[in-house]
C-alpha cells in the first residue's frame, strides 16, 4: 500500500511539473488523446452499427 502511494504521489507530481514547465506540450498532449480517444469511440460506434 505504501509503494502504492508513493507511485500515485509521483505520478501526479511528475504530471504537475509537466504541465508548469511546458503549458504547450501539456496541451498539445491533452489534445492528440482527446482526439485520438474520439477517433476510438467513432470506430467502436461504426463497429457496433455494423452488427
């Protein structure tokens, strides 16, 4: 439980500083997986029509 927390702590610090440091990759990054989980949800949509 212990790694568990200090892996979750982590993570959010590492993404925190990301996004402080360098605002435009963040968003970039925010973007292409927005547009790319957009893409999937069409895709499983048109896959799911076709059944």
């Amino acid at each position: 439980m212990f790694v568990r927390r200090c892996g979750f702590i982590a993570f959010w610090l590492v993404l925190t500083l990301y996004v402080l440091r360098h605002p435009l990759g963040a968003a970039q990054t925010v973007a292409a997986i927005g547009s790319g989980l957009a893409a999937l949800a069409d895709a499983l949509a048109a896959f799911a029509s076709a059944l």
